[in-house]
C-alpha cells in the first residue's frame, strides 16, 4: 500500500485495453481535500515532458500537498499499443480533436478507485493542455486546467502556412525577410523556386491592405472561413467548462507562436462571450520563453505562476 511520501510507479488498463504505464506521486502530508493533479503528456513526448518540464513542476505541486500523477497515453513512452499515422501532423491533429481523452478519463477513473479522489486539476504543455480541456468537457469533476501553451488550431493544415499564419506571426517573418535582403542564399531561393511565396505575399501586403475588424460572434456559430484552421472542438469545451465554474491558468510563451494564436483566433472572435468569465480565468506570458520553456529561469518562472495560481484556488502553501 502506498504510503504518504511515496512515489510509485502504476500500471493500469485503458477502457480501449492497452496497458498504461505512469507514476503516482503522494506529498509527505496528504491533504484528501485537495484535488489530484494530473499532468497530460504533451504531443509525442512521455510523462516527464520534453526537457523533463514536468519534474520540476511536479515537485512544486507536491511539496504544496498535492498528489500528482503522469502517465503515457498509449503509443507513447512506456505505455502498450501503436500509432499509425505516417506524417507527425497527422498525429498531432488526432491529439488535438481528442484522441487521448479516453485515455485520460480512464486515468481518472483509476484515481477515483485507488486514491479516492472526487476532484481533479488537468495540466500539460500544448497537445496535453488541449487534451485536458476535452477531457474536462466530459468529466465534471475536472474543477481546473493547469494550462501551458494551448493549442486552439489544428495542425492539419500545416502544409499551408501563408494561409493561417496571425498577424503577429505575418509582420515577424516580414521583419526577417528584410534582414536577408543583403543575403545572395536568400536571392538564390527566391529564384529558383524555393521560397515560401505565400507567406512572402500575405507579410507584405499588410503593408498595404488593412484588417477588417474582428466580428463577435457565438461559441459555435463562427464558419470555417473566419476561423480558418481554429480547431472546432476548442470552444464550445472551453465554454461548457467555464459555465460550470472551472478555474483555468493560461499559461503561454512569448517566443511560441500558439500566444498569438488564442488571442487572434479565439480570445478576440470571443471577447463578448469570455466577459462573463473573465474571474474565472488568470493569464500570463513568460517574456522571451520558447514553446518548450527550455531555460530554467523560464521553468522557475512557470512553476512560481502555477504555485501561485493554486494558492488562490486553495489555500495550499
């Protein structure tokens, strides 16, 4: 039996029969009142996240008094089954329109089983983050999302870039396009067919061409031409949790181009809507970070935020 302290490594089988493979951690003073932290792994990566992200994090949460637990969704680090998939944005897009959340509600199935827990916070870097979110959809007890750079688009449409790059990203690639004009490699890939002409285009014409105002419009009502590649799926879940009284962290890098998508693709479209839910919700940008918070002064920098966050919704120290 698992005792307070302990980090235990777990094994469990999936409601689709693989075999999952994760690790429990329990604080030196459990506190039942608190809810289980689940930590989701972020796009192909294991359980401690690229770079081991989620073992500092993990560390803080527990010394807070939190249990916290990581798992391998299947296909992935130690856990049993397969992916299929030839093309790795063809996998992140099965991700992004939920093909881990039975895995993650079995998870939590097996919490309530052998921890007791009745409440639940779901976290996790990018593939994760937007896992946890459709998972909280159909999970009620899901009361917070730890969020690290979510992801509101869908990767399907990388191959396409000029067509769904943000305004932000649109004038930083025409900044660079400048600085290598002097730059005969950068001549010799325009001439030869090379070069990202559709990006080229749509960064310079909006030099000339302003953009039309962003229209309001309902959860579920905005077309596909508006949204472009904003994965569908995001906010009608991100609604349903938030009328419910979820608390959410959003968390975002400011080097990472997924800061820009939420803000341009979903807060913007959505400002009349999010009002109401404004306190429900804490933002933040860790200044010059990268999508991965590969330095540690970023890390230190997220892990004091997700502390903090979590003081307010509880009280832990």
């Amino acid at each position: 039996m698992q005792q307070p302290g302990d980090i235990s490594a777990v094994t469990f089988t999936s409601s689709e029969g693989n075999t999952l493979f994760g690790t429990l951690h329990l604080p030196a003073q459990v506190r039942q009142e608190l809810p289980v932290i689940v930590l989701l792994s972020p796009g192909v990566k294991m359980r401690v996240g690229p770079g081991r992200l989620y073992v500092p994090l993990t560390d803080a949460l527990v010394e807070m008094g939190y249990r916290v637990f990581r798992f391998d969704f299947y296909g992935l680090g130690d856990s049993s089954g397969e992916l299929q998939e030839t093309m790795l944005a063809d996998v992140y897009n099965n991700i992004e329109v939920g093909r881990y959340v039975a895995d993650s509600r079995s998870a939590i199935q097996w919490l309530r089983q052998n921890t007791g827990a009745k409440k639940f916070i779901l976290g996790g870097l990018c593939g994760g983050a937007i896992t946890a979110l459709l998972t909280a959809e159909r999970e009620p007890d899901v009361e917070g999302l730890l969020s690290l750079g979510m992801t509101v688009t869908l990767a399907s449409n990388a191959a396409t870039p000029a067509k769904y790059l943000t305004r932000q990203q649109l004038d930083s690639r025409r900044q660079g396009y400048y600085r290598r004009l002097l730059q005969p490699m950068s001549w010799w890939r325009l001439l030869t067919f090379q070069s990202e002409y559709g990006v080229i285009w749509r960064s310079m014409k909006r030099l000339i061409i302003k953009d039309k105002p962003v229209a309001q419009a309902a959860p579920v009502a905005a077309t596909a031409e508006q949204r472009g590649n904003a994965n569908p799926l995001f906010p009608p879940a991100f609604f349903a949790f938030l009328k419910r009284g979820g608390r959410a962290l959003m968390l975002f890098s400011e080097k990472d181009r997924l800061q820009s998508e939420y803000e341009e693709k979903f807060a913007a479209p959505f400002a009349e809507q999010l009002k109401p839910y404004l306190p429900q919700l804490q933002q933040h940008i860790v200044a010059e970070a990268n999508h991965v918070l590969s330095f540690t002064p970023w890390q230190k920098e997220m892990v004091a935020v997700s502390r903090g966050w979590l003081q307010g919704l509880h009280g832990a120290k």
